[in-house]
C-alpha cells in the first residue's frame, strides 16, 4: 500500500488527467503541485525508516529480556571449586556455631539469665516472635553476658592469618552486633566488620533486640553480602561459610562463588535440600591450610 501510495504521489499528472480531475492548474500551482508531492513522497519515506527502526529497537529489547531470563533460569549449583590462585578473596561467614565455644550465643545468654524458650536438647531455629519474646524476660548484664562466651582460639589465628594475607573478612550473623563486636575487640580483632542484629541493655540488665529485618531471623543476610561487596576488590572471589538456614539466601541470589556447611548444621541440610552442592567445614585451621595458602 505504501509502495502504491509512493508510486501515485510521485508520478506527474498528464494534461488529459489534470482535465480530467478538475480546472486546468497554472504552470506557478503545477510546479508548486509537483514540489507538495515530493514533499510527501519524502515524508512517507522517513515514516517507513521510524517504523523500522522502532521495530528493530522492539526485537533488540525482546532479545535483552529473553537473555535476562535465561541467566535468571541458570541458577548456580556448584560451589565446590576453590579460587584461583593469586584472586582476591571475599570471606563472609556466620559465627553462630562455628566460631565461639559454645553452639548458639543467645541460648546460653538466656541460660545464663534464667529464661528458656525452647528445650535445651533441640537444635532447631526458633522463630522470630519466641527469641522477641525470651529476650522481654531476659535481666542481665551486659558484662556478664558476656562472661559466659568466649571465641575459639583457632577461630581467632584463622582471622589474624586472613589479615595478615588481605583477605577481606566480613561477619554476617543471625546474633547480635555488641556481644560479636565485643569478643572480637578483646582478641584483637576489632577490624573485623559485623551485620548482625542490634540489642540495647539498660542498667538494670533488660534487652531490648532490634532486628535488622522481618525475615525469619531478623537479618537478610544476602542484603548484607550484596552491601558489602560494593565495596570490595573487583574480581573477587566470594567465600561463604555458614551454619543457619538464612544463610541460603545468598547462594539463591547468585552473590557466592564458593560455599562451606558446617556438616549437620540447618545449613548444610538446607542446601542439599536447594540441591547446591558445597563443601564441609573442616575446622579453622584446615580451613586456612586449604583456602589461605592458593
């Protein structure tokens, strides 16, 4: 149609078809006939060349999406392979259960203030609603909270090797950010920056936690993981080692590269569950025979 429209606007009419069509033009209204008809001749032609180019920019955007939603699709599985040696390394890890001497902080915090909230045999993860709600009956100082925990001493060489090597070490807990700063300052490890939850203990011993969130342990870990990394050596190669259920949701989100479980852990049973594949945790100072030494 548009070939035909072209074709009609840019043929010149003949003498028996101006007749024809109506009073005989001037020679001044014939050429200016003439020049109207090139002009919409060129107008039909740049139409043309914006619709092909507004499909074209349609079938580009149509492909971008198409590819987005393939890499979407691509989820990550294997997160066995160690960093290449001479990559810069980005450790995240979680210290509940790996790093201090005793399982789980906040149990023994309540134990120590005479507050239960779940059986003392049981590992499960308590929700959100029974740790705010053990936490309103807990009374105790905050220094004696804190004499009844203690960081394991191959935990503290492993982070004073990372140190030593550059190796950038971020905590990324489900516990609570003044009792991790403060065991870790009195190792000497004050440097070590630390996501995790906030609590606020007044003079007559009360706890008031303010969670970080409303995920299911107060902290979205991958949020934290995602912050952090702006701020890290570009090409890093990111090092998750984990002992919570919450810490999946960094594998889930595509932020890890190389995963640890602490073996039995919620973690662990989490990620065969996802069907990701990740190492065992072998201890602090295996840990920096294997990963610290590439």
């Amino acid at each position: 149609v548009r070939a035909t429209m072209l074709a009609n606007a840019s043929s010149p009419m003949t003498k028996t078809e101006t007749s024809m069509a109506g009073p005989k033009l001037s020679d001044s209204n014939y050429r200016m006939s003439e020049a109207n008809q090139a002009l919409i001749s060129d107008q039909f032609s740049e139409l043309g060349d914006k619709v092909q180019a507004l499909l074209k920019r349609a079938k580009d955007g149509e492909r971008r999406v198409n590819a987005a939603k393939t890499r979407e699709e691509a989820v990550r599985t294997d997160f066995n392979a160690l960093p290449t040696a001479g990559t810069p390394v980005a450790l995240f890890l979680e210290v509940e259960g790996l790093a201090f001497t005793v399982n789980d902080t906040e149990r023994a915090i309540l134990n120590a203030g005479k507050v239960s909230y779940l059986d003392a045999a049981t590992d499960a993860e308590p929700s959100l609603s029974d740790r705010k709600a053990a936490l309103k009956q807990l009374q105790l100082p905050f220094t004696d909270a804190l004499n009844t925990l203690a960081l394991q001493d191959e935990f503290v060489h492993f982070c004073e090797q990372c140190c030593m090597r550059r190796v950038s070490l971020t905590v990324c807990s489900r516990g609570f950010k003044p009792v991790v700063r403060n065991l870790l300052r009195s190792a000497g490890l004050g440097h070590v920056e630390v996501f995790a939850n906030d609590v606020v203990v007044d003079s007559d011993g009360r706890w008031a936690p303010s969670f970080r969130d409303d995920s299911a342990s107060g902290h979205d870990k991958a949020r934290s993981v995602r912050r952090a990394l702006t701020t890290a050596a570009g090409g890093a190669s990111v090092v998750l080692i984990g002992s919570s259920e919450c810490d999946l949701a960094s594998l889930q989100e595509g932020l890890v590269h190389m995963v640890y479980a602490k073996p039995g852990s919620k973690f662990a049973a989490a990620c065969d569950a996802a069907g990701f594949s990740v190492r065992p945790f072998p201890g602090w100072t295996a840990l920096a025979k294997e990963l610290l030494n590439l």
